[in-house]
C-alpha cells in the first residue's frame, strides 16, 4: 500500500511568469510561446530531446467550437488567464472565462518527461469545464506543426486518426498521439492552420496518410456535451524516439457544485522502478484556511459518463481514505502519495475528488470537485 505524507502548501497558485513558458527534464526541453490576446492563431513550440537542443517543433495550440458558432476558436486571453509552474518539469494555464462567455473555464496543463540521452515525451492536456447553469456542446481541436531538426518539406507522416507518426532523412520520429479523438487532418503547412483560423465551420476529414512534404496535423474530438459543472480532459502526446507504451494519464470526469476550484496533478511515468516516486495531487481556488476533504481511492474501474444526480466520484468500494487538513493563505492544498519501488504499480489507476467549506456554495456548506482518474505509466 502507499505510504502517505501531507502538506498545504502554495505550489499550485497560479502565478504571473513570462509570457513563455520553459518545462525541462534531462535532455528534454519543451518551450511553449504567448497565448495570442486576441488573434486566432497557433502559439510558437519548440521541443528539444538531445544535448544538442535540436528543435523539432513549431506550432502548437487548442481550438474549440460551441454549438451554434460560426468558427473555430483559439485558446486566448480574453477573460483572463494566469499561469503557473510546479518544478521544471510541469507548467498550467488556466483560462477563467474563455472569451468572456460565461460558457466555459478552461484549464491547459504541460509536462515532460526524458526517457534517454535523445528521447522523451510532452503531454499536453485540456480540461474543460461547464460553468453556465445549461448543456454546452464543443467542438475541440489541437493543432500541431512538426519541423524535424528544424527543416521542413521533407517530412514523411504514416498513422491512424489517433497517431501521426512523423520522420525524415535525419532518422528521427516524433508520434503526434491523441487520446480519444475522433477526426484527423494532415496536410502541408498552412491548410490545417487555416481551417482552423479561418471566419467558416470547418470539421477535420478523414484521410490524408500517408503524407510527404510539410508536415501538419490537428486532431478533433467532436460534439462532446458538457452538463453544468461537468468536466472533460483532451490529451495529446509527443513521443520523441521512443513507443511510449504506457503512457501517464490524468483526466477529469464527472461534475462539481461549482467552478470556484479545481484539482489536478503532475502525470508520473516509472522509468526507473529501483526508487520511491511520488504523486502530487494539488487543488487550487478554494478559500483560504477552510478545511478541505480529499477522498482517494485505487481501482481497475474506468471513470462512467455523466449521471445525473451524482456527487460521489470515486467508486465507494475502492475508497482507501479521506484526508483532510485546512487550505492555504492562498487557498491551495497539495497532497504527496509516495510510491514505494516495483514495476507492479505500473498502469494502477488513482481515483481522486475533493471537497472544501464554503458556506456561499451553491448547496449552502461546500464546494466539491469532479473526479479526477490519475493512471501511472512507463516510458
């Protein structure tokens, strides 16, 4: 079983940081450019896996559309954004109010990961989250330009509308993965960028692959409905020379009481299966110096689709404990489960909701989160 150690403390607060963001681990470096302000475009992206910080990357960003509109839209900074980094190796954005709509809150989180001298992975999930009171259908993408070795027009893209994987005459390949999705687009630079950028509805086609030239690619998750207060991840890996087999993953599912806070966690791989790693689960948002309850428990079972009426997301059978303790100054907590060695923990499944006082919840005592499944992987 685990052993369990716990700490507040303000790790997790969203803080103001330089409009890049840098994540490092080893040889992997990842460099994540300014969130547009207002224009609908792609950010910049590098990504590094040798000592030689050969860039591999050029754009990245997620888009979205709700029911009725009339264009796809990028993640941007209006209606707030704040940023944060957790060590070197993991960074958030979290946007408050996507496009001042009151439809949506959204937060991005980043982590990398080496996995040998020229090898790792970037994963780059979106979690959203209903914040009005009615149903909100959206339409998510994320765009991704690839350019080995820093040339492009010579890439060589095979794969599925879950994977692309992207080589050239250097050798080198990088897997685009995204978890879940169920439409794809690759084409030479700037078709997908402007379907996607452009005044006009526009789903991804099937197809495209093989693909020879500059490469480009966007996946899309389509018509997925959001009940009020309900959350749901998107995820999109990077695999620089390596299968990455068993992926670290970290979705939200369920619904909360409300959109005042939000859980999360650093994903963890087990590369090295000879030492103690840990597991970070760190909420922020809630009042400061309130009590909170986190409820945690380990299962095979995967996370059900929204049911209406339920409050309760981690399954009762599988419930190992409830913690509690008072939040921050800052109205964070942070929650450290240590992984003692052995490869046997790989792919457990961590179950994980969160409950803190606040008489001014809408139920009139606490605010209480979605269910968050955190599945420990290897690279």
């Amino acid at each position: 079983m685990m052993n369990l150690r716990l700490a507040v403390c303000a790790a997790a607060t969203a803080v103001a940081l330089p409009a890049q963001i840098t994540l490092s681990d080893g040889n992997m470096n990842v460099a994540l450019g300014a969130v547009p302000a207002s224009a609908q475009a792609p950010a910049s992206f590098a990504l590094r896996a040798d000592a030689l910080a050969t860039n591999h990357g050029f754009e990245q960003q997620w888009f979205y559309r709700v029911s009725g509109d009339t264009r796809e839209f990028a993640l941007r900074t209006v209606g707030g954004m704040t940023e944060g980094l957790v060590g070197n190796d993991h960074g958030n954005r979290d946007f408050a109010n996507i496009d001042s709509r009151g439809l949506i809150k959204a937060s991005v989180d980043y982590d990398v990961y080496d996995a040998g001298p020229a090898s790792g992975v970037f994963v780059n999930r979106l979690t959203l989250m209903n914040r009005s009171n009615a149903p909100v259908t959206v339409n998510v993408f994320s765009y991704t330009d690839i350019d080995l070795a820093a040339t492009s027009g010579n890439d060589l893209c095979t794969g599925t509308a879950t994977s692309h994987f992207v080589t050239d005459n250097t050798g080198i390949q990088v897997e685009v993965r995204a978890l879940g999705s169920d439409l794809t687009a690759v084409a030479a630079y700037p078709a997908v960028r402007n379907l996607l950028t452009n005044t006009a509805v526009d789903n991804l086609q099937p197809g495209f692959l093989p693909f020879a030239g500059d490469y480009t690619g966007a996946f899309q998750w389509q018509n997925r409905t959001l009940q009020p207060f309900e959350q749901k991840t998107f995820t999109i890996a990077l695999c620089v020379d390596t299968a990455a087999l068993a992926l670290p993953i970290v979705e939200h599912y369920g619904i909360g009481n409300g959109s005042s806070f939000e859980i999360h966690t650093d994903t963890l791989p087990l590369q090295d299966n000879s030492t103690v790693r840990v597991i970070k689960s760190q909420m922020k948002g809630a009042l400061p110096n309130v009590e909170q309850r986190t409820i945690f428990g380990l299962d095979p079972w995967v996370p059900q689709p929204y049911i209406a009426g339920l409050d309760l997301w981690v399954l009762p059978p599988s419930i190992i404990g409830v913690y509690g303790f008072l939040t921050s100054a800052q109205g964070t907590a942070e929650e450290t489960f240590v992984i003692p060695p052995g490869p046997y923990f790989t792919g457990i499944n961590v179950y994980f909701q969160v409950f803190s006082v606040d008489a001014a919840a809408p139920n009139g005592y606490a605010y209480y989160s979605p269910g968050m499944r955190f599945r420990i992987g290897k690279l």
